[in-house]
C-alpha cells in the first residue's frame, strides 16, 4: 500500500480552496493525498493532480459555538471505508483545518502524526493570539494602541481588537465597594486548538508574514511553516493575463456570465473599476450596504458590485439588492448577483481598487494581481487582516476606523483616496513583485522541509 497524507479541511469553500491547492503541491512531490470533503459540498475540486484523491464523507459540519464538534469526524468516516484495517501506517501525517481540532484527538488515539492548516494569515493568528494575552492581563482602554513584544511595532493592540474578535461576555456585578472582576471566560485564541498537533502550516508566505510566522512558532514552541499563498496553479503562470475562473474553479449560479463580465471590463480605461465584494458568509448591515450603493452612484467611477442572493448567519440582510442603482449607473456599474468570476476581475487591468471585507483568500488574490485595498472588515480575522494590509503592508485605507458604521462619504472618500493615492499603488506593486517568479520560492523550501519533518518522525 503507498504512503498517504490525509487532508480534512473545513467544510466552508474559503477553506476548501487552499486545502485543495496544497493536495495539489503535496501531489506534484510525488505522495499520494486524499483530500476529505462533504457529500453535500458545492466545492468539489474539478481539476486536481491525478494523485489527489477526494473522498466524500458522510459526516455532519461543525455546528454553532458552544455545539461546535460533528458526531462523527471526517477521519473516522474515511478510516472505516479505507483498507487501512488497523494499521494505520501507511498515512504519513493528516493535516488538519485548524476548524476542524477535534479530529487531532482522533489521530492521537490511533498513534497517526497531526498537523493544523490555518487557511486563513499569519497575522490574524498572531493578534488573536496577542490579544488574548493582552486582554487577559488587564483590560485595554478606549484609544489604547498596545505594541506587542515579538511583534511589529506598527501593528499594535487596540480595544476595537477585543470586542470585535474575542467578544468577552460582560462580568457580574461588582461585590459592594470593589470592582466588578473581570470576566471569567473569554475564547481562547485559534492556536489553543493546534495542541497534540506536531506542527503549524500557514496560507501565506515568508515575504508577506515572517515576524508573524516567528512570533507564533516562539509562543507555542513548535515548528510553523508559511507554505502559500495556496492560490490556483494558473494564477503564478503570468502576472500580466486575466485569468478565466471557469477554467479552474466550478461555477456557481449567476445572473451574469463570465464572457459578460470580461467584455464589460474590457471596455473600461486601465485601473479605473473599483470592485466590490464582502464574500459569500457575511455582509454588512441593510443600513451599511444603502450607503454604499449611495456612495457608489455618486462618485462616478466605474465600478462591480457581487451581492449574494441567499442569506447567510451575519449581520447583514437576506437578498439585499439596491433597488435602481443598476439603472441610474447604466454602462457604469454592473451588479452581479450570486458567483462573480473574481480571479479574472481582480487579474484585469481595468481594475483599480478593491473594496473588500479582507477575508483572506480575497485578501491574497488582491496582492498578488496589486489590487489596493478599501478595508470592510465585518467579522473575526477579518479585522486582523485588514490591519495587516492597511497598517504593514500599506497597500490600502481602511474605509473609517470603527466600519460598522459606514456613510456615503466614506465610500466616496475611500473611492477616491484609493484610486488616487501612487504611494498605495507603489506598495501594491511591490507586492504583487514577490510573485514575479510564480509560487514562492520560500513557500517552495517550506513545503519540503516539513515533508522532511515529518517522514523522519513519522517513519
């Protein structure tokens, strides 16, 4: 029987992506992968390395905090289906979606080596983690930026990071002439659940998230390895041609077409489009996404707008659309609703700007194809990623300090700073400059070394 790496990635296509792209470079060094997806996934790769193998299993998703652990884990499902019998010796290592702990426990009790992907920077896993010792110490103050030992100094701590991550719940009454204590529980940071994992794998790579990448192997003292960004194989072909979405990822329901889509960008000057999309898990308020479409008519710039359909949990509403933006705006705008081809927007060079929630897979893509950056973060990492490329990578603006609150104004003003700011666009540039070459060569050695790694312990 050959030796195998086992892949169990969260059920969400934000995660399935990467994890599918790191088969795929895990494959291309010769070992065979199976890759654990849901039955009932709209995300089943297509087009995979022939040594990739993806096993639908039968086991239910995650379900909401505190209820988070599926009755039957992905590994096990695929254990009793496989000819491993008991002998579990063949599997080299599973790696394991860091949303997905529970199935380390599973690989503990069968003596098979575990290792945690974070689909998701670097960064976002280093300030949860910060800010939960931060937090735990003593509370922060409103308007408090706190410099973390072991990180950049201009990436700091701030009381926005706490109630928009960790969310504490508020503590009970103070006895009488004391003060009330602090709370007695707060979510633990992402990197609590990688214990009995041998080691930590990242989407990003050294050029964009060392000090990060160091910070967290220091504070858990166990090796972490930048291994991205895990981006489509035609993606590092050229810096220079639009990518075609359809020939790489499977298509999804769209009132708009692809051929559509890449004739109306055509038709537009170079780097004037500002592109708009918040993702397909959350979305801003009904009040929020009103004065974006506001925004949007009023600053004249050419612009996309993606808005999901369906309803997802989140803050946002269920099937917002803006009634008549589309018609006021003519030739100008083009609102699509339900799946957008974004590798080939972001890829076009009529694209200027990008006003995104900064999760990270949009994130990436954006760097590499220098998009700059109108950060919306909504929810979770997403705050964390969008200082990372506002406050480190200056390669765009946040669209106000606190966003749950935006106005026309702010979309306006944003528009307009971010097409117009050279410096931004300068650092964007430089940016998409470390993917000249295709995937990273640092990423490259990463990958290697921790095969290295783990052949040796685990033979």
């Amino acid at each position: 029987m050959s030796r195998e790496i086992v892949v169990v990635p969260f059920h969400d296509p934000g995660h399935i992506f990467p994890c599918t792209e790191l088969c795929n470079q895990l494959a291309a060094r010769n070992y065979h992968v199976a890759l654990l997806i849901p039955k009932d996934s709209s995300s089943v790769p297509h087009h995979h390395h022939p040594l990739v193998h993806t096993f639908l299993h039968s086991s239910p998703p995650p379900r909401p905090p505190p209820l988070q652990q599926p009755t039957v884990d992905p590994l096990i499902d695929y254990l009793s289906h496989a000819s491993h019998g008991r002998d579990f010796s063949s599997i080299i290592c599973v790696i394991v979606d860091d949303m997905m702990h529970q199935v380390i426990q599973t690989c503990l009790e069968r003596s098979i080596p575990a290792v945690t992907i974070f689909t998701s920077s670097a960064c976002s896993a280093a300030l949860d983690h910060a800010t939960w010792k931060v937090q735990m110490e003593g509370s922060l103050v409103p308007g408090e930026e706190r410099t973390v030992p072991g990180l950049p100094d201009d990436v700091t701590i701030t009381l926005s990071d706490v109630t928009h991550v960790h969310r504490p719940p508020s503590p009970p009454p103070g006895i009488e002439g004391l003060p009330p204590p602090p709370p007695p529980f707060m979510r633990p940071p992402r990197i609590a659940g990688t214990d009995g994992s041998a080691a930590m794998l990242f989407n990003t790579c050294d050029d964009l998230e060392r000090p990060f990448i160091e910070y967290l192997a220091n504070e858990k003292r166990k090796p972490v390895w930048a291994v991205g960004p895990l981006l489509p194989g035609r993606l590092w072909d050229s810096l220079d041609q639009p990518v075609q979405d359809a020939e790489i990822r499977p298509g999804r329901e769209s009132d708009v077409g692809e051929r559509e889509v890449l004739e109306w960008l055509d038709s537009k000057p170079r780097g004037s489009v500002i592109y708009v999309s918040f993702g397909s898990l959350r979305s801003p308020s009904e009040a929020s996404l009103a004065e974006l479409a506001a925004g949007l008519e009023e600053s004249t710039r050419p612009f996309i707008w993606v808005i999901q359909p369906k309803g997802r949990p989140g803050p946002g509403p269920a099937g917002y659309y803006p009634d008549g933006l589309a018609g006021r705006a003519g030739e100008r705008g083009l609102i699509i609703r339900g799946w957008a081809p974004q590798l080939l927007i972001l890829s076009h060079p009529s694209t200027g700007g990008f006003i995104s929630h900064c999760g990270w897979n949009s994130t990436v893509e954006a760097l590499r194809c220098g998009v700059p950056i109108l950060a919306w973060p909504i929810d979770g990492d997403q705050f964390h990623n969008a200082k990372l490329v506002t406050a480190r990578l200056r390669c765009g603006f946040m669209i106000r300090a606190e966003p749950d609150a935006v106005t026309k104004d702010d979309v306006t003003r944003g528009i307009e700073r971010l097409l117009g700011d050279e410096e931004a666009r300068r650092r964007a540039d430089s940016v998409r400059a470390v993917f000249a070459d295709g995937f990273p060569k640092s990423s490259s050695a990463s990958l290697d070394a921790f095969l290295e790694s783990v052949i040796t312990n685990s033979a």
